[in-house]
C-alpha cells in the first residue's frame, strides 16, 4: 500500500495538484487560435461525440473542436509524456541527467526513415511508419553491437556505438537533403526535422496509443528495479537485480516510446533532456514518483509550446525551434543555481 501511495504522491508537489495544471492548460490550449471557441462549445461538442446526440454548435466549431484543436492537444499530450518519460528511464540507466532518449540513435534513426519516406514521396501514414520503424531499427543495431563487444562496461560501449550509428545515419539524411527536389521534397524534409504538431489527426492519436501504452507498463512493473539500476551493476546484481535483462527490457521501452512519439510529431528536441531533470529536482530520484513526475509535466510543456508556436506569429513557428529557445536557457539556469546533486 506504501508502495502504491508513493507512485500517486510527488514528494512536496501531488500528482493532484500537476494534474489540475495539466487540465488548465489543456483547457487554454483549447480555447486558443485564430477561430473562437468557448468551453461550452467543447463540452457540448465532446458530450454530443460521445452520446451520438446532436452538438447544437455551428457546424464549423464543431469542426474546429473536434478534428483539429483536440487530436492536436492530445497529441501534445502523448507526446510530451512520452518524451518526459522516456527521458526520465534513458538517465536513471546511464546514471546520467544529462541524458536524452536519442542517445542510442532513435531520432536519427525515425529522421533517416521519414527522409527516405518524403524523398520517395510516399503517403503521410508510410513517412510516419517508416519514422517509427527507423527508430526502432536504429536501437536494435546499437544494442546489437553492444552485445557484440564484450567489455566490462556494458553502458559505455552503448553511449559510443549510439553516437556513432548515429553520425553515420545523420551523413545518410544530409545525403537524401542534397538529392531532393529543393522545392517541394526540401521544405517538407526540413519542416519534419524541426517538429510540428499542425498536420495532427484523430487517427494519428489512435495510431500511435497502443505502442504508448505497451511500453509503459514495463516502465511501471519495474519502477522499484529502476532505483536500483543507477547502482554499478555488480551492486545492483548483488541485491538480486538482473541488470541486463532489465536494461534491455526498459531500453525496448523507452525506444518504443519515443519512436511513437516522434512518428508524428518529428524531431522535438529539449523534452526529453530538461524535463526529467526538472522532475527530479521536485521530487528526487526515486523513479516511482519520478516517473509519474516527469510524465505530466513534460505533457503540459509540449501543450503549452505548441500552443505558443501557433499564435505568436503568423506562420506556425516549428516546435524545434521554440523548445530549444526556450530549453536551452532554462536549463543553464538549473545548471548554474542548482546545488542539488544527481544522487
């Protein structure tokens, strides 16, 4: 019971209170964009989805509710968790904050497969198939390889074979960038890289959900393992912990995950990375409470850039962009006034 009362509570923050500034800002986000919408006209657009009754709205707001503001906010929602999430394992496992969920090669990976995909011009569901395939591809080889060199530090050899798979797949992209067509395949290959929720669908949602999901349930079954796992590995197989079948086991999850995420939302960088850390320095490094932690806030992060990302311009600003501008300060700050330590 202990157990199960410390996965619901963070620490000095509940997962209560993050979860009402989850929904605010889901909330905003809603109402937010060039075509007004109030919350009544949600409410009634969702209750009449759900009952099959009629909304009673104009045709065009329930257009605009129900097949772009909200597949768009709840793919800011996967997303983001997925990203915070999967950052949040990727640094307990390297024992590392400043760990990212491409560290292993699957944002070069899913970029190699949605570059060929629009290089080829295939249709959307093929780029984001091919996106998500590449990133699990990417992984699959680094770990292989890590299995292949036999050393003493079996996490060392998967931070260098992860660079360098994915230095060479990065050179594969730069490749496919200079023999595409500079006027259509170009700006559509660049727009993927930097990232935007725009072209969002109900049934991109629905598509990438299950693949959320699987992995998060090992994520959970082992999150008191995980505490351990930022042991040395012959401490933590000391304490009855069998650190390469759970790593590999978590690894597959966490690449899951991101491969899922960025499918459709392309390359976002920053969430994975500062989100986590941010988390920790709430709630510590306990990976129950981090975990949950760092889902929702990494949730309401993306909701709220790629909110800003549509309206502070006129043209849609890539969520690369923003997250980076926004991330990169934010986290020299925590850097430069943090005393906390890692462990």
């Amino acid at each position: 019971m202990q157990h199960h009362q410390s996965f619901l509570r963070a620490g000095p923050i509940s997962i209560g209170a993050l979860v009402v500034l989850l929904a605010s800002i889901i909330l905003a986000a809603s109402l937010t964009g060039r075509f007004p919408v109030t919350a009544g006209d949600i409410a009634a657009v969702v209750v009449a989805k759900i009952t099959g009754a009629a909304s009673g709205v104009a045709p065009t707001v329930e257009t605009v509710v129900w097949n772009v503001r909200l597949p768009r906010v709840g793919a800011g929602i996967l997303v983001g968790a997925s990203l915070a999430a999967a950052g949040a394992v990727y640094q307990g496992l390297f024992r590392n904050p400043l760990v990212s969920p491409d560290i292993l090669g699957v944002s070069a990976g899913a970029s190699l497969g949605a570059v060929a995909g629009i290089f080829l011009s295939l249709s959307v569901l093929a780029i984001q198939g091919l996106a998500f395939a590449g990133g699990l591809a990417a992984v699959a080889l680094v770990y292989a390889i890590g299995a292949a060199v036999r050393e003493r530090d079996p996490i060392l050899v998967l931070v260098l074979a992860g660079v360098a798979i994915g230095a060479l797949l990065g050179a594969c992209v730069s490749l496919l960038k200079v023999l595409a067509d500079p006027y259509n395949q170009l700006p559509a290959i660049t727009f993927w890289l930097l990232g935007s929720l725009a072209s969002i669908t109900r049934q991109d949602l629905v598509s990438i959900l299950p693949a959320v999901v699987i992995a998060l349930v090992p994520m959970v079954l082992l999150r008191w393992r995980m505490n351990l796992m930022t042991l040395d590995d012959e401490e933590a197989r000391a304490l009855g912990v069998e650190t390469r079948w759970i790593r590999m086991v978590v690894v597959a999850a966490a690449t899951l995950m991101t491969a899922a995420a960025i499918s459709i939302s392309g390359i976002v960088g920053w969430i994975g990375l500062l989100v986590p850390h941010v988390a920790r320095m709430i709630v510590g490094p306990d990976f129950s409470r981090l975990l949950p932690t760092s889902m929702l806030i990494g949730a309401g992060y993306m909701v709220g850039v790629d909110t800003l990302a549509r309206s502070i311009a006129e043209i849609e600003v890539p969520l690369g962009i923003l997250t980076a501008a926004i991330g990169a300060p934010f986290f020299l700050y925590l850097l430069l006034t943090t005393r906390r330590g890692w462990k």
